[in-house]
C-alpha cells in the first residue's frame, strides 16, 4: 500500500475514532517517512495533548525535533518521556530515551 493510500485510511480510522492514539501515531510515521517532518510533528503534539501517557510519541517526536534543530524542544520531549517511561517502569525507553538526551547535550 501507498504511503498516500496508508494516509489516508489512517485518517479515516481517527475520523471514526477521534481518540485513536495508535493510528495518530502511525500517521505521524507516514508524514516523517514522507518527509514531511513539520506535519509529523503537529501531530504527535496533538496526540501528547489527547493522551499524555503514549510513551512511543515521545521517542519520535523528539527525534523530529532534533533533526530541525529545534534542541531545547527535544529535550524536553525526553526529559518528559524519560519521566513517563520512569513512572510506567519500561526501563528499556529510559535507557533510549537518556542515550537520544545524552546525544543533544553532547552537540551543546
């Protein structure tokens, strides 16, 4: 299936279903695997609003932000990420999730 077709069924699952977290989310993936990071960001912002507590959300968007150089942004995404996966004790995203912090502050 077509990036463009993905995209458009996975919009209409969120229209059917406003508080789909997952295909909000795979949706994002579309538009970053299409290269259309700025709407991939806009939508994992938008799903962090609707459900604070999708730890995959944070991992990705803060890899967006840092590859448009937006750093202070992305590491508030982890630092809050790295809190969420702390408090839901998935010790695997803390370790990934300081390894991408540690990235940023090290270019700083």
């Amino acid at each position: 299936m077509a990036s463009q077709q993905r995209i458009e069924t996975l919009k209409g699952l969120i229209a059917q279903d406003p508080k789909d977290s997952f295909s909000r989310y795979a949706l994002a993936l579309e538009y970053s695997g299409i290269n259309e990071p700025v709407t991939a960001i806009e939508l994992l912002e938008e799903l962090l609003t609707l459900d604070p507590k999708y730890l995959p959300a944070y991992h990705m968007l803060g890899q967006l932000l840092g590859k448009l150089n937006r750093t202070p942004d992305a590491k508030r995404i982890y630092r809050a990420g790295i809190d969420l996966a702390t408090e839901q004790n998935d010790e695997k995203t803390v370790k990934e999730l300081r390894e991408e912090l540690e990235e940023l502050e090290d270019e700083w």
